[in-house]
C-alpha cells in the first residue's frame, strides 16, 4: 500500500489546526454571543430551567427575551409572554398571567387569579391560603398603553381589584387596590387615578373616565365612594357603616364622609365643591350643580341634610341632634346654618340672592326656620325657638331676627314680643278714645 505523499500530509494536517483554532475562539467568547432563551416552558416539574420551574401539579410557560414563568405551590399555571415578562404563582390553585413587554403577574393564596394585559403593568393578588388571611382574590389589569408602571392589588379575602384601560403617565401615579374582604376597587379608563377599597367589609370604589382622581372607601362595612368622569375629584368614604360619596362630572371636587353610618355625600356637576358628612346617622350633603360650595354636614346626629342647588361661593351646614335642614336654591356667596349643637328640626333656607346670612335654629333652638328670597348683604335669625320664622324678601343690608314663638319677615311681625307690646299700647289708647267721645256727646248735649 503506497502511503500520501507529504504534500497532502501537510495540507490535512493545516485543515485540523484551523478547525481547532475556531473552536478555541468561539469558546473564550471571541466569537458572536449565543441567543438568549426566548421561550422556555416546564410542566409537571419536567423541563425546569431556562426562566421556567413549575411544581409537580403546575404549569409555566415564557415567551419573549428575558420572560420567566414560575408555577410554584398546587395546581398552579404561570404564563408570561413579551420581552422581560414575569408570571408567578404560589399556594394553591393560582393562576397568573402576564403579556407585554415588563408585564408582571403575580397570584398567591388560595384560588388566587392576576391577569396583566399591558406593558409596564402590574397585577398582583395575595394572600397565604391559612384561614385568616384565605385569598380568593382577583387582580386584573388592562393597562394598554401606558408609559409608566400601573398597579393593581387585591389582597384579603374574596377581592377583586380591576383597572381596564386606566393609564400612568409616571411611575406608581395609577393605582388600583382592593384591600379587605369582599371589596372592589374598579377604575375604567383615565389616567394617573387611585381607586382604593380596603380593610373592611363589602366596600366598593369605582372610578370612570377621568384623570387624576383619587376614590377611596375604607374600613367599615358596605361603604361606596364613586367617581363617574371629570378630573382632580376626590370622593372618600372613612370607617363607618352603608356611607356612600359620589361625584359625577366635573372637576376637583371633593366629597368626604368620615365615620358613621347611612350617610350620603353627592357631588352633581360643577367645579370645586366641598361636600363633607361627619359622622352620624342618615346625614345628607349634597351639591347639584354651581362651583365654589361648600356643603357640610360636620357634627354627626340623625337625619341631617344639607343641600346646595345651583349658584356659586354658597356654605351650607346643618349642625345639631336631629333634622336639621339647610338648602340652598341658585344665590351667590351665601351663608346657611342650620341648628347647633343640641337643636332639633330646624331650618335655613336661601332663594336666590347675594351675600345673605340666614340661620335657623340659633342658639341651640328647636323647630325654627329662617329663610332668605333674593336680595343680597341681609342677615336673618330664627331661634332658640321654638316655632320662631325669620325672613326677609327682596331686602337689601337688612337684620331681620325673631327669638320666640311668632313670625318676622322683613320689618313686619306677628306675634311674638314685638307684637305683644303692640297689643299692650292698643289697649292702652282705647279707653283714652272713648273717654273723649263721651266728653264731645257731652258737650254736643248741652
């Protein structure tokens, strides 16, 4: 057998040297960088590594650079899809979702399910699945769109916290959290609100449309504080018990009810209205229309209501036990207070009018009204009462006050003190009259 000649020895032998020289290259990095994982799936346990682990009974899939799933606890299912996505999942029976670029998802406690839609979003739901603090809770986040991350948390027991298609133009500026038990917190559209509803029971907060809002309803049981459109409003429910604060339309509002319970504060269009209940039971405040009121309910007792309708720059109060009423229709910059602290079913009422001051109910008193018809810069005060009216009509820089029982309306009386003194004078001139009609028969006899 002829053996190669040294030519082709040598030329092999050069083509061995290259190959392993490349190798060596490629091996210390010299070369192109190896593709980062894109996909990665582990199911049952089997398959755990490149972004993805799951238990024996959980599922986890990643699609995307840098995406990672992780199916931790029982019967768990984690889906991430989108570059940097993350979805994880622990406790039992959780499943959590997460698409877009930076989306995270992430379910813990007991049937636990958080859903991200959107880049730059969050959805998280918590809880450990002991008895105390169950989960059960419910996290969805439709953030399409947004430029800065959103949140969304439901944590507690049997919550659901959901924002469709709510915005953040800066980070954590848009946020949604449902905290308690059996609570939702809801925002639809919008962008940089907060929608919170925790630590009690049966609460609900709801934000639609709308940006910059803040609604809120916390601790207590069965509260609901809502705001439907409009921008800057704030509607907080605090504590208490069936509270319910609602704005619709307009823009920087602010409704407030703090503690007790059955209470309702409203805000109906109009700009820059301050509605407050404090305390109590079945208290009203209201404002319906006009800009720049302030209606306060401030000292709690039963079934006090005070409402503004129309108009500008108008305070309303009704302070007191019980039923007590201040309303004001249309008017400008004006005053009502209604009762005090101890006074019952009073009222101060406005028609129109600029400037004018009208109370019922002055100095602890009891079934008083006063009460204003246009005319502007008047001032009328009915009490303590009882049964005392006070009013004036179409007056201008007029005092009209009535302290007991009767009547006064502009300048005129009927009853009370005045017209008791009024009655005195009368009796006292009459017999004067009919002495001298007895001296002028007289005389004409003679």
């Amino acid at each position: 057998m002829t053996s190669p000649s040294t030519p082709a020895r040598r030329t092999a032998i050069a083509t061995v040297a290259a190959g392993v020289c490349a190798a060596a290259l490629a091996g210390t990095g010299l070369g192109t960088a190896p593709a980062a994982n894109a996909t990665c799936a582990s199911i049952f346990g089997i398959g755990n590594g490149g972004g993805c682990t799951s238990s024996i009974f959980g599922a986890a899939i990643a699609i995307g650079d840098g995406a990672t799933a992780n199916a931790n606890g029982l019967f768990g299912a984690a889906f991430a899809l989108g570059t940097n996505s993350a979805a994880q999942t622990g406790d039992a029976f959780t499943f959590a979702t997460a698409l877009g670029d930076a989306a995270n998802a992430s379910a813990t406690g007991l049937f636990g399910i958080a859903t991200q839609v959107g880049s730059n979003g969050t959805a998280t739901t918590s809880g450990s699945g002991t008895l105390g603090n169950l989960g059960l809770n419910i996290a969805l986040n439709l953030g399409l769109g947004s430029s800065a991350a959103n949140t969304v948390t439901a944590a507690g027991i049997g919550n659901l916290a959901a924002n469709l298609f709510g915005r953040a133009s800066s980070a954590g500026s848009h946020a949604v959290s449902s905290l308690g038990t059996l609570d939702i917190a809801l925002n639809v559209g919008g962008d940089d609100n907060t929608v919170f509803s925790g630590t009690g029971f049966f609460n609900r907060s709801i934000n639609i449309f709308g940006n910059g809002n803040t609604v809120s309803g916390e601790g207590g049981l069965g509260n609901s504080a809502r705001n439907i459109l409009g921008n800057g409003n704030t509607a907080t429910t605090d504590v208490g018990n069936a509270n319910i604060a609602t704005i619709f339309l307009g823009s920087d509002n602010q409704v407030i009810l703090m503690s007790g319970a059955g209470n309702i504060g409203t805000s109906l269009l109009g700009n820059t209205n301050v509605v407050t209940v404090n305390g109590g039971t079945l208290n009203g405040a209201r404002n319906w229309l006009g800009s720049d009121n302030n209606v306060l309910v401030p000292l709690g007792g039963l079934q006090n209501t005070a409402s503004n309708f129309g108009g500008s720059g108008n305070t309303l109060g009704a302070t007191g036990s019980n039923s007590n009423n201040a309303v004001s229709l249309l008017g400008r910059e004006n005053i009502l207070t209604s009762g005090s602290v101890g006074a019952n079913g009073n009222l101060a009422l406005t028609f129109g009018g600029t400037a004018n001051k009208v109370t019922g109910g002055d100095a602890s008193g009891n079934r008083t009204a006063g009460f204003g018809v246009f005319g502007s810069g008047n001032t009328v005060t009915a009490g303590p009462g009882p049964f005392a009216l006070a009013g004036s009509i179409f007056q201008t820089d007029q005092t009209v006050t009535q302290v007991g029982p009767g009547i006064a309306i502009n300048q005129n009386r009927i009853g009370g003190a005045a017209a008791l003194r009024t009655s005195r004078a009368a009796a006292r001139t009459a017999p004067s009259t009919s002495a001298r009609k007895s001296v002028a028969a007289r005389n004409a006899a003679k």
